[in-house]
C-alpha cells in the first residue's frame, strides 16, 4: 500500500464524533457573563457558607489582574468570557439512593456513553460520581466506601458535609492565583468531586468519575480533591465526553491531589472531548491545571492520561515531590487528528532526598494537526540523590502533521541524574503493508500498530479503562477507509 | 491456482518485471532461483498487492479470480499467503494478538466459525510444535528483537496457522542454520496436499533436498528464462548462471 499522505489523511478524517448527541433535561442556567453578582449566585445556588463566597471573590479578584497564557504552542481565538454562562444544574434534582430512581433520559445518556453503570458496578466494582453539566448527579457505592471511612462525594456536597476537610486543603496544591484558568476556575467552579482516604486504608475499587458537558454555551469548571492519608492507597479514573457543538466550549479544570506519608495516589484520564469537525470548526478547549503533591515521607503519585479528544488541550498533570524518596510519575498518550491542537505535558518538581520521577509522553499526530509535549524537570538545591527518565516519543500519520517536543531541565543539586530520551517516527508503511498481508484491514492495521506503540502507557489504566482507551484511539484515528 | 501472463511491473520509471509467464497448478511446489536483483521479491510483493508497484501490463488470475483486481487484505483471507524475504517488526503487538486478529478476519471471510479462545490455544500450541517455535515468542511482540532465524520460524508459524491455498516463501531459508532449516522444511512438507501450492524462492539448492520441488524456474531481468525440474538446480549450483545469461543474450541477439 503506498501510504500517502492524503490517502491516509482520508481515511482517518472521515470519523465522525461518535458521541454528538445532546440529553433534553430541564436545565436551570444563570444569564451569561462574569462578575461579582454571578459568583455570589454560584455561592448562593450551592448554599455554601460565607468563607467560601469570600474565597471565590478574592480568586476573582486574581483572575482579574491576569492575562490569558500565550506561550503554548497553540493557536486559537480566545474565548469571550462574558459570553458564557457559569452555572447550568439539571432541573428537578432530588437526592437518589440508587441509580434505578434517576431520570431515565439520563440513565441513556450514560447508556449511549457506554458507562453502562449497572454492568460496571456488576462487573467491576467502580464506584462512579456522574458529573453531568456541573452538578453531581448519582454516587453509587457509597456506603460500602462509608464502611472504611472513605470519603467519596460531590464537591457540594463535601462543602455542606466535611468543611472542615475543604478548608484545610483546598487550594493547597494550586494556589488560586497560580495560573489564569485556575483563578477563573478557583472563582466559578460549579461542582467536582471530592475524595478522602483516611489513615492506612487500601481503598478496595477503582474511584470514577464521569464529566459530560451537555449545555450549549456553558463552560464546565469542575474542581477536584483527592486526599490520600498516611499509608492508604486509591485509585482514581477519570473519564469525559462533551456533545458535539458548533462554538467552542471552555472546560477549565483543576485537579488537585495529595499524598501523606506512605500513602499512594493512581489517577487516570481518558479524554475525549468534542474535537470539532474536520475544519477546526467548533469543539472543545480544554485548559486544566492537575498538580499533586507528595507530601510526606515515600509517598506516591502517577498521573496516566489518553487524550484523544478536544479542540486544544493545555494540560500538565505534574508532581510535587516534597517527601523524601517519593515517587512521581507520568504516562501520557495525546492524539491529536484533523485540526486539533494539544499541548500537553508535566513538570517534575524535586525537592526531597532521594525523590525519584518517569516521564513516557507517547505523542500520535494525524491529519493536520499539532502535538507538543512540554515538560520540566527541575530539580531543587535540597533534593539529593534525585532521579528523573524522560522518554518523549512522537508518531506522525501524515506528512502535513506536527509533532514538537519541548523538555525543560533545571538542576540545581549535583547528586542529580536525569535522562532523556526523544524520537520520532513516521509510521510504517511496510508495518502497514505486513498486516494487510495477513488479512487485517487497514484500520484494524491502523489500530495495531498505534495501541502497539501506546502500549507503555495503555498498560498503566486499569484494565477496562485500558480496554476503552484502546477503543478510542482506534475511533479517533480510523475512518471509512475506502 | 495460479496462471500468470505476460506480466509487467515498475516502480519509479524502473520496470522490473518484463513480460513474466508463470503457472502454478494445485497442489505444486514451484522453485524460482535467479541472480541478485533479478526481481523475485518484486513477483512475490506484486502478488501479494503492494500498491508501491505498479502494474502495466500483463493478467494475473488466482483460483479463477482476477487477483490484481483485488486489495491485499482480500489477497490474503483468499489463501494467498507470503512469507517476506525481511518480516516487518511491530513493536508493542504480541505476536499471539496479531495472529488472533488476523486469523479471525481470515475466516470470516471463508465462511468458518469463528474460534472460541480455547480452540485458538490450541491451534496455537500445535502449529508453533510444527516449526519448533519457542512458546514465548508467541507472546513477544512481533517479530520484535527476534533473531534472523527466529523471523524465519515465525513467518512459517503463521502460515501454518492462517492455512494458505498459496504460499509464497521468499527466501525463507536464508539466515537459518541447518537444524532450523530442516525444522522450517519439514514445517512445509506437513503442510503440502493436493489443494495447496507453493512457490519457493531461494538461492540454494540445499534447500530443495528438503523440499523437493516439482518444477525450477530461473527468474532473470524480469522474465523466467529458463524452466526444469529439480535437476536444473543441481545444474545451477554448479555451473552458476553465466551460461544462461549467455543464452539470454544470444538469443535477444
Ligand atoms: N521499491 C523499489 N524502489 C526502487 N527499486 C526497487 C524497488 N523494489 C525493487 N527495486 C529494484 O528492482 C530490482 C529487483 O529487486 P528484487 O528485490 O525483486 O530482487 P530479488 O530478485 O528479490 O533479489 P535478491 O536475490 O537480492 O533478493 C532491484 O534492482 C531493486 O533494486
Ligand atoms: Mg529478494
């Protein structure tokens, strides 16, 4: 098969989202804009207690002295922020004891998402917190979390049941002020999920959550917490889709995660937002802030993300690693197709004896699109003995496609050893032609061979979460082939 | 099987295949020999429907089927099977999930029941005794740091599982040391029957003492020059290929 550029590009353009329908739920949806009145509505809709008003206005205050970020390398008409609405909530809420009471229109969106939560509560024990266009909807296995102590809820409702817990590490690892998005985040986050893992406890299943933005014209700020005690263990996925669009939608997260003495955090992402269509036109813009921080003493923290979706992704899941002998880590797929733009990547940051971190950035680039890892290692004066290996791969679909690297090495203590590692790779047109011989279609060919090349990092995500993954990089990158 | 005509083939403004006529009956083992460069890679992969090759002239028909007609993957679920001269690594695809996709397309397209898991193992188990292949290669990726010899084994284990009607071996004795290449000969004479045919390019005789072939055929410029039987082999090892380019020539003359 001679793979030319242009056929392939074909071949892989012609996918449509596959997730592009919209749920007709009543929606209660604040006027468009951004100012003091629309927080305090935020705050007062959420009937949260006066310090956490105060503490939104004042990172309001802070994302009002700032300038949106530029230096990424992505190119995009910036997002008018008088234009969206901050706050939608279903309508008609009620609490629910179990998914069987909930809307049915919803229980098919998730159905058509393929979370299937009956089969994944039968099959694999995941507890999933369903965020749908800001609020938490439905918790499942709570109680069984409850028994241990666990703390497995909305950030809501986390707010109204456990401030105490809020207040003590809220904004500890992401300073309000810390970068543009986070502010304006810190200021309208709607809902989120929260997590605790108290002393010693392994938690006994995967955490998930789903993120969905169903509403035209609102941006989604959710907000997450998760704390892992001294000696406890958890594991927690993340999964998004968003309607297909038109506009552009702004989805500005922040993730925040903290790991005590001994304690080990697993936090993996599959997303895949609205790209737009072929064009460039519409999708979604994704601009995160996730840092954990390695508090104590050995403690552990892995980020894993597939990002396969969205029409800009800016995101850099990092570690702060200031317990000694703790451990960061970060595995990264990012496919970009058609006129998607990631930059994406993570920083390192040492500052304990004997603080070890993994980079694997496992970058895919098809049609026109541009795929930049970014990413910083620094390594502080106080961090001794301090290890970092870095291994960037970029694999380009066509000709016309952009792959960037951009590693960033800062040592400031001599004990240090860092390594990195970087190619890049066109793929194969004789790998191609071998699986053709032996009956596999071009797409199934196709497939092979990328989730061959992603499979360090696949091989991190828990197995369903591997599975799924698998499938949407197969979707992402394939089409009718003809 | 195989009925070949007047076949002409080129790649960037070079013609390599110049009017080739070739026929492989049911059941046959064919040999093609013939010098560096001569273009027996080049038959094997415009059979098999590399698009890099184009084809200007000439008819190749296939179980009665118009084959330059077909894709290559249809080439392949067909029952047309080659083992490549330099097998291709897929880093990260286990060889087992590979064979697995691949014969699944196979018989979906034959019209068999797909294999449950078990019954995969199985075949597995007994077509890889065949070759002798160590059980974890199995599992490794594709060809991934596998030895010459090891790619070898591989390429034959995998037509063992995807049972061909036609084989194309191209020079699939290269790079084996004897005992492989008596493991990898037997491997191929377990699998002759009436139904099946098999072209085997290759540079030595030797391996013909293993498989025995019905015809040799010497490939040279594009064009088979020159037809026999096993004896024409024998005749090559001696004597080389000098005396028949001289009669090429003499007879272009
Ligand atoms: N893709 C290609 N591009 C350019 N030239 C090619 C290409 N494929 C084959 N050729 C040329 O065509 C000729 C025939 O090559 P081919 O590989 O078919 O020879 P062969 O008979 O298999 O030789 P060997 O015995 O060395 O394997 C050679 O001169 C080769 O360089
Ligand atoms: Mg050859």
């Amino acid at each position: 098969m001679a793979y030319e550029g242009d056929e392939l590009l074909e071949s892989v353009t012609n996918k449509e989202y596959e997730f592009g329908f919209t749920t007709n739920i009543e929606t209660d949806k604040a006027p468009n804009g951004l100012n003091e009145d629309i927080i305090r509505l935020i705050s007062a809709k959420k009937e949260e207690p006066e310090w956490l008003l105060q503490w939104r206005l004042e990172a309001f205050h802070a994302w009002q002295k700032m300038t949106e970020p530029e230096w990424a390398h992505v190119k995009y008409t910036k997002p008018d922020f008088q234009a969206i609405s901050y706050y939608a909530a279903p309508k008609n809420r009620q609490k629910y004891n179990s998914l069987d009471e909930i809307d049915p229109e919803l229980r098919r969106t998730m159905e058509k998402l393929g979370i299937s939560m009956e089969e994944q509560k039968r099959l694999s024990g995941v507890a999933v917190d369903f965020v749908m266009d800001s609020v938490s909807v439905a918790t499942s296995f709570k109680e069984k979390l409850a028994e241990l102590g666990i703390i497995f809820c909305s950030m809501s409702e986390a707010v109204k049941e456990h401030p105490e817990l809020i207040k003590k590490y809220l904004g500890t690892v992401i300073p309000r002020s810390d970068n543009f998005y986070a502010a304006l985040n810190s200021a309208v986050f709607t809902d989120g999920s929260f997590c605790y893992i108290p002393k010693g406890v392994r938690c006994p299943m995967e955490l998930s959550t789903y993120f969905r933005i169903n509403e035209s014209g609102t941006g989604q700020f959710e907000r997450t917490l998760v704390v892992a005690d001294e000696g406890s263990y958890v594991s927690y996925l993340e999964g998004c889709t968003a309607p297909q669009r038109d506009e552009n939608q702004l989805h500005a997260a922040v993730v925040e995660l903290i790991a005590h003495k001994d304690a080990e955090i697993k936090y993996s992402t599959v997303q895949n937002w609205y790209p737009g269509d072929k064009d460039g036109k519409g999708g979604v813009f994704n601009f995160v802030t996730k840092r954990g921080l390695c508090e104590g003493n050995n403690s552990k923290i892995s980020w894993t993300q597939v990002e396969t979706g969205s029409a800009i992704t800016w995101k850099y899941p990092s570690c702060v690693l200031k317990g000694d002998n703790s451990v960061g880590e970060f595995y990264s797929v990012a496919v970009t197709n058609n006129a998607q733009q990631a930059d994406t990547g993570t920083k390192m940051i040492h500052i304990g004896k004997n603080t070890s971190s993994t980079i694997i950035s496992k970058g895919i680039s098809a049609g026109s699109s541009n795929n930049s890892y970014r990413g910083l290692v620094q390594i502080n004066k106080s961090a001794d003995n301090a290890r970092n290996f870095s291994q960037c791969d970029s694999l380009l679909m066509t000709d016309h496609c952009g792959a960037h690297t951009f590693p960033y090495i800062e040592v400031k203590n001599k004990s240090a050893k860092v390594e990195h590692e970087a190619t890049t790779s066109k793929i194969g047109e004789d790998q191609i032609f071998y699986c053709l011989q032996r009956g596999l279609s071009e797409e199934k060919a196709i497939s092979l061979i990328v989730n061959g090349y992603a499979k360090e990092v696949l091989n991190k995500l828990p197995m369903e979460f591997a599975i799924e993954a698998q499938k949407l990089l197969a979707i992402s990158l394939e089409g009718s082939v003809g | 099987m195989l009925e070949i005509k007047n076949l002409h083939a080129r790649v960037e403004e070079k013609e390599i295949l110049r009017g080739l006529n070739f026929e492989v009956k049911p059941g046959e083992v064919h040999a093609i020999m013939g010098p560096n460069g001569s273009g027996k890679s080049t038959l094997a992969s415009v059979l098999a429907g590399k698009e890099e090759y184009e084809i200007t002239g000439g008819e190749v028909s296939f179980k009665g089927k118009d084959l330059l007609a077909m894709s290559a993957e249809e080439r392949a679920r067909e029952g047309l099977f080659l083992a490549f001269q330099y097998p291709v690594e897929i880093p990260g695809v286990s060889n087992i999930n590979f064979l697995k996709a691949a014969l699944s397309e196979v018989r979906e397209h034959r019209g068999l029941p797909q294999l449950t898991a078990k019954e995969f193992l199985a075949l597995v188990n007994e077509k890889s005794k065949l070759v002798e292949l160590d059980g974890q290669l199995t599992n490794r990726s594709v060809n991934e740091g596998f030895s010459g010899g090891e790619k070898k084994r591989n390429e034959v284990f995998q037509m063992a599982m995807l049972d061909p009607t036609l084989a194309i071996l191209d020079e699939t004795d290269s790079g084996l040391d004897i005992d492989a290449l008596r493991i990898v000969a037997n491997g191929v004479n377990a699998m002759r029957s009436p139904e099946r045919s098999f072209v085997v390019i290759t540079h030595y005789q030797r391996l013909l003492d293993f498989i025995v072939p019905d015809y040799v055929h010497v490939l040279y410029k594009g064009r088979i020059v020159k037809s026999g039987t096993k004896e024409l082999a024998l005749e090559l090892e001696e004597r080389g290929y000098d005396w028949i380019k001289e009669e090429v020539e003499a007879a272009n003359a």
